[in-house]
C-alpha cells in the first residue's frame, strides 16, 4: 500500500540500511529501472559490496531509498571553471547510485530529505578520507530536482541517456539541525 503524502519529512525514520529481511517488492516511484533496482537488485549489489543501500520509512512504508558507493569525477568531464587547482585527472566523489521516492511522496520534501543525508554522508565520509564531490547519473526526468538542490550538469551530454551531475560539497552549507550520525 502506497504511503499516504506527508508535508513533513521529518516523520520520516532515521534510515535503515537494507537487509534480507527487508520487503521492497510493493516500491514503486514510477520508473521502471529504478523499481527493479530495489525490488530485484539492491540486496545482490550491497552483498557484493558494489552500494550499500538506506531505506527511508513513513510508519511501516518504505518511502524512498538511496545506494551510495564510491566513485570520481574525471576533470575533463567538468567545465573549467568548476575544476580545482590541484593537478590531477579525477577527484574522489561519493556516487549516489540510486535514488526514489515513491508515487505517493514525490514533490513533498521526501528527495530533498535523502539528498540531505546522502550530502551528510559526503561530508562526513570527507573527514576520514577523500571526497570533495557528490555525483550522480541523473535520469533526464530528475536533472532538474537535482538542479534545484544545487547538483551542476556536466556539459557536453545532449546525446546521454543518463546525464551527471555533481555537488562540490565545500560550496554548499549543510542542512540546519544536519542529520543524525547513526550510520
């Protein structure tokens, strides 16, 4: 059953990071290849240590989910102006894999509020080792909401199916009252 729209995400739970006693087979954000990511795939990947997989609950509804792995951003895939001084050809970056929200949450704050802890992760992951980007293989139908939390698109991608984008994590300030530190 589909989670009823909340105007506060901040009734969301803390996130869960996925395991097999996890049901995801009624997840549905109305992409298909995301759907089938988490209700076929997830589990596999995050074995085999390729993403590690965080599920969001409203109650007992699962709302939306993130997968982080690592990941870089090669310099030559950046407009000049946003690469850094330092002479090297790819800077380290936190990826986020996957992303959904479902049906019944989109457009209530629920994407934002995962983009908030996936930034969190960035930041805090920055302290232990490098990463000085969040990126992201956006779909042609999210480049926007990921434009308006502040991602930058990588030029030259017309012909892409899956368009990048990344977040200098030193430029943007992180979300007043941040997220808690448990994971």
């Amino acid at each position: 059953m589909p989670a009823k729209p909340s105007h506060n995400p901040n009734d969301l739970s803390f996130p869960k990071i996925l395991d097999n006693s996890d049901d995801t087979s009624n997840f549905s954000c109305g992409k298909k290849e995301i759907d089938e990511f988490i209700q076929k795939q997830a589990f596999s990947f995050q074995q085999q240590r390729l993403g590690i997989t965080y599920l969001f609950h409203q109650g007992a509804d699962l709302v939306g989910f993130a997968t982080l792995c690592m990941g870089h951003i090669n310099k030559h895939k950046i407009a000049a102006h946003d690469r850094l001084t330092q002479h090297v050809n790819s800077y380290p970056a936190l990826l986020i894999g996957q992303l959904g929200v479902c049906n019944g949450q989109q457009g209530e704050g629920v994407g934002t509020y995962i983009c908030d802890f996936c930034f969190d992760r960035a930041i805090r992951l920055s302290q232990r080792v490098g990463c000085r980007f969040l990126v992201v293989d956006s779909l042609e139908s999210a480049v926007k909401f990921y434009s308006k939390y502040g991602f930058t698109l990588a030029p030259k991608q017309e012909k892409e199916k899956q368009k990048l984008m990344f977040l200098d994590i030193t430029k943007r300030q992180p979300t007043p009252g941040g997220q808690p530190t448990d994971v």
